[in-house]
C-alpha cells in the first residue's frame, strides 16, 4: 500500500441516527508497523444492505474481522442496537448477533458439507456429550434449499465441491443463524454468474425480510449497484466515500478510484524524484 | 451401426448375460475401490497378508504361547500410537512420547518409595506429570508458537536427562510388583498376560468413538485442515491444541507404567524409549494418519500397531535376524504412506490422475 493520504475533507466523520444498528466511531488497528485501519467511522441501519469498497489492502477485512471478534481492534468505539459493543472473541460476537462469511470461506476440507454446516455450532446428544449427526444433516438439507443452491450430498468432504457450493455452504451456515447483523467478505467470489445471481437473489430476499443488517465487501461495481441500499469506499484504511446507490453512479466511484491512482503516482513519482536529489547530493 | 435397426427396444430393457456380468464386475470393483479407500482398509489387507504368511511358513506363530508374545509388541504401541494420532491429526508431532514413556516409571516409582504414597495415588500423580509436560509442548506449541517438532525433540532431551539424573542411570523394582507373586495391582495396571491388551482395546475404542462423534474430535480434525478456518469459525484452536499434547502425553506415561509393572523394573534406557517412540508413529502412519494433519484414525492406528507386533513376532519365529525387521517396518512404511497419499486424494476428489 502507497502512503498516500486520503484528502482530509473527504474523510467521513462520525454519523448518528436513532435506528443504527450498528456504529463504529475511529476504530484503528496496526500489525506492527503496517497500519490495516486507520481511523473508521461507520454506520448501519436496521435491514439495510452496504456495500464496502476498496483496494487491495485498503483495509476492508480487517474492519470485518474486528466487527466479528476475530481482531480486536487498537483503539475507537463500537456499539451494537445502542450498547457498547466490545466483542471479545468470534463466539461472543455470534452471541451479539454479528455472524460472518469470511473471505477463505472458513471451510474444513476434510470434513463433510454437515460438519462444516454446524462447525462450533454443533448439534449434542444428551446425556452423553455425542454429535447429533442426524439432526444437523436434517437442517443442513433445509438451510441449503433454503438457498436454491444445489448440493447433492452431503455427506462427502468439501473439498471435492465446486467453488460455488463451498461459498454457498459458507453463506447457507451464517445466514441460517439467528443473527441480526451479517458480514460477507467478498461473497461472489469464487463463483459462477448463475451461483453469483443465486447468492444476491438470497440476499434480496434477507432483506425483504427485513430482519438482518448486511455489510458486504465486493469488487464489482455493478454487485454494489444491484444489491446494495449504500455503499462506502474504504481508502488506505479511512472511509473516504459514503452514499446511498441512488444517489451515486458507477462513473463517480470509478472516478474516486482513478483519482487514488493519480495520487499514488503521483506519490511514487516524488518520491523517486527525492531519491535521485539525496543521490545527486551524495556524489 | 448395421446392426441396430432400431426396432429392438427390448434388447436394452433386459440385459443379456455378458452386460449383465459387467454390471456385476463393476459392482465388484467399486466395492473393492470402497474397502480400499477407507482409509483402515489398506492396513487391514496388509496385516491380514502378514498374519497369513506367518501362520502358513512357519508352524509355531499361530500357538498360543507365540499369541501371547505378540501382545507386548503391540498393545504399548497401540495405546500410544492413539494419543499420537490425536496430535498427528492437528497437523503436529510429539516427540517426546519416548521421554514421557521413560521418565513417568520412575515418578512412579519416587512417588511410591521414596514419598510414601499408596501404588494408585502415586500412579495417578505420575500421570498428572506425564500431562504436565504435554501441557507445557502443547502450550509452546500454540501459544508461543514454535512448530511442535523443534519443542518436543527438546522436550525428548531434557526428559530424557532428567530420567537418567534423577534414576543414577540404575534400574529399580517397579513398585507393586514382584518376582514372586502378581498382586491385583500388578495384575491390572500391566502385570496380567491380558491387562495390556484389554487397556489398549479400551483406549482405542473410546479415542475413536471421540474422535468421530464429539466435538472435540471433529475440531481437532478442523484445526488440522484449517487452523484459521476453525479459529474463524470460533474455535479454540490453542485450547484443540493443547488438549491433544495433554492426553498424548499422558498416554505415554501410562504406556510407560504398563510397561514397567509388566516387566516388573524400571529401566533408564533412553534409546529403547526413542525406538518406541518412533514405533508408535509408524503405528499410526501405517494406519493411515496424514502428518500433514486432518485426516487420521485411532481404529487404523491400532491395527497398524498390531501389523508391527504380527512382523515382529514373526521374524522372531522364523529365526530371522532381527535386523530384517526395521527392513520390511521401513518398507511397510513407506508403502503405506504412497497408498496414504493416494487414498486420501480419492476421498476428498483432490486430482488423481
């Protein structure tokens, strides 16, 4: 990533509304020297769909790892239907009812399409502390018609299903929880146009539902435009764009993003300038 | 074609003899593919070659006396081998089984003479010593994160040291036994021609039952395939982790009492310790156990431990020296790590062929 500054006045400041399910106020976090957040505020209205945009290491799946538990982040507040949140692992976020799709799917290849279905959500046999194969198999059938999308057995490994059904395993598993808000790290990738279409249908129909919050992460623009109620533009670790997809087009988004690369340019171009200079003065 | 005409439906309706043998034949096949990609299915028909070798060229293995030698050379390997492919499956390694096996006899007996607790108790606190250092590899392991082999071959070391310092490099009498009589003590933990057979049944099938149907099984498969999956999808991985060294651990350390009583002293012999410990992993390599972890059963664990007691009886039976049994273990090894390989490729569809 460029050390390229996002104009301050383009930077989104803190925004409140009464009906956020959601809110992340200067969130940040760094891995040693690498600076992956800098400074987040976002929102999010109850069955509302954002979408998050983004270069490559922009940012955007730390920000959904510390919303899910997974990082906890250096500094900046959260809160969740009004309450601070502060989640301290994967588990206890699920259990505030934040559940997330990640990028790598979250699958075991060894284990079959059920076992992934209910990992660490397994269903137990009483007294003794044995699986319920018999159960989860039942609803990992229902939740994956649930999703149009499909998968002829499971009880096979999945790591001889296509790209498609693994994502659409990983989708199935989160969005059959009873969770209010739901996180997808790049939920199209890895599929073909007909799966892709099959996961916005579902989520069109979550959202008709009107139960869950979404925030998605995707690359492509036309996604945003077909699934999304607003979208946000993450740059060099601040948000650096929001707007509902009404209001905005693919032509400004694309125009934000060229202009980041201007900069970046414009950037290395200095910087090689400063160097040749220090060389000059060194000989 | 000429011949079809196209006015024989009925032709395709019934099949007549050869397609219907065909039919049959693939049936065969596929059941037969089936049985060999289980992933015991490979070890089973080895053993069972073995075993039948043994029992046809020479006319004492299948006697009882010769049966009842072949236990001690596989049971301790068995019980072992199971905590072993717990670890295995986590995609690690312990080394130090060999050490804890070696050092816990002679906590025991410390425990038993020279601080006075009764035969069980000091047992019990042996065992709790054993599992103290697999907490401390599992902890390495996955909280400081150094890999499992580079801990445990330090751990093996010091162990192994540490036997030797505080045993005067001297052998003991394993407390509760005798020359003379077998107590029940004895009798139970080790001494009886059967005690360690029953326990190794025991362990096995309780581990494979954990290992198929809790949840602790199906994480530690999960951790193995897919550490950052499974932390992602919320699972303790460190705490998967840090279980398997503890159990493995302290399966060692009753292997290593067992084995004690049974032979009724307690011997620092760290290099008898390493052999065991590496025949324990080829048990569990031979029973199909990926060291590149996710994939492994305790089932297939046990029988690959009782292929190597059927190699070692035999060999002995037929007079052969004894230098050819770590030839046809080496071989045996690496055959089936070649038919791992390929098993494991059909099972999960990864490109074979």
């Amino acid at each position: 990533m460029a050390d390229v500054q996002v104009p301050q006045e383009r930077i989104v400041g803190p925004q409140t509304a009464d009906d956020d399910v959601l809110r992340v106020e200067h969130v940040r976090k760094s891995f040693g020297p690498i600076t992956a957040v800098r400074d987040i505020n976002l929102h999010l209205r109850k069955g509302e769909v954002l979408g998050l945009l983004g270069d490559n290491g922009a940012g955007k799946s730390t920000l959904i790892k510390i919303l899910c538990g997974f990082h906890r982040p250096d500094g900046g507040t959260m809160w969740l239907k009004g309450e601070p949140y502060a989640p301290k692992s994967v588990l206890d976020a699920r259990q505030h009812g934040i559940d997330t799709v990640y990028q790598d799917l979250a699958l075991v290849d060894q284990l079959t399409v059920y076992q992934n279905m209910f990992l660490f959500r397994e269903k137990i046999r009483k007294p003794l502390p044995f699986l319920a194969n018999h159960i989860m198999r039942r609803e990992t059938r229902k939740a994956l018609e649930a999703t149009g999308i499909n998968i002829p057995r499971i009880d096979v490994p999945v790591a001889r299903l296509s790209g498609g059904q693994r994502q659409a395993i990983a989708v199935a598993r989160t969005i059959s929880g009873d969770a209010d808000v739901i996180l997808l790290d790049e939920p199209l990738a890895a599929m073909g146009a007909k799966e892709g279409a099959l996961i916005l249908d579902l989520i069109a129909r979550l959202k008709a539902e009107g139960r869950v919050s979404i925030i998605m992460i995707l690359h492509n623009y036309i996604h945003v435009f077909q699934a999304c109620d607003r979208v946000s533009l993450i740059q060099d670790g601040v948000i650096a764009f929001d707007r509902p997809t009404a209001e905005t087009s693919v032509e400004e988004l694309n125009e934000i993003v060229v202009e980041e690369y201007r900069r970046a340019r414009q950037a290395a171009m200095a910087e090689e300038a400063g160097v040749a200079r220090a060389e000059d003065n060194g000989a | 074609m000429a011949v079809a005409s196209g006015s024989t439906p009925p032709a395709e309706a019934e099949p007549k003899g050869p397609a219907k043998g065909w039919a049959q034949r693939a049936g065969a096949l596929s059941l037969a593919q089936r049985f060999l990609t289980l992933r015991e299915g490979s070890i089973i028909i080895v053993t069972l070659i073995a075993f039948l070798y043994f029992a046809l060229s020479t006319n004492k293995f299948l006697t009882s006396s010769s049966l009842k030698a072949l236990l001690p050379y596989f049971a301790p390997f068995a019980i072992m081998a199971a905590g072993q492919v717990f670890v295995m499956i986590n995609a690690e390694i312990d080394l130090s089984i060999g050490a804890v096996y070696l050092f816990t006899p002679f906590i025991f007996y410390k425990l038993n003479a020279n601080v006075g607790l009764p035969l069980v108790l000091a047992m019990i606190g042996a065992l709790i010593v054993a599992m103290l250092v697999g907490l401390f590899n599992g902890l390495v392991v996955s909280v400081v994160g150094i890999s499992s082999f580079v801990t445990t071959l330090g751990t093996l070391f010091t162990l192994s040291g540490l036997t030797l310092i505080i045993s005067h490099a001297t052998q003991v009498t394993t407390p509760g036994t005798s020359v003379v009589k077998v107590g029940t003590f004895a009798q139970i933990f080790g001494g009886g021609t059967y005690s360690e057979l029953f326990w190794a049944i025991g362990i096995a099938l309780v581990l494979q039952l954990v290992l198929t149907f809790t949840r602790w099984g199906i994480y530690t498969v999960a951790v193995g395939g897919n550490r950052l999956g499974a932390a992602e999808a919320g699972v303790r991985t460190k705490l998967v982790l840090t279980r398997n060294f503890v159990m493995c651990a302290g399966l060692a350390g009753f292997v290593g009492i067992l084995e004690a009583v049974r032979a009724a002293t307690t011997t620092p012999d760290p290099s008898g310790a390493n052999v065991i410990l590496f025949q324990a992993i080829s048990a569990a390599v031979i029973g199909g156990t990926l060291l590149q972890g996710g994939s492994g059963t305790v089932i297939g664990a046990f029988i690959g431990a009782i292929f190597l007691g059927i190699l070692q009886d035999g060999l002995n039976i037929k007079g052969v020296s004894a230098n050819y049994f770590y030839f046809w273990l080496g071989i045996a090894i690496l055959i089936a790590m070649a038919f791992n390989t390929y098993v494991s490729r059909v099972r999960t569809g990864s490109g074979h062929g």
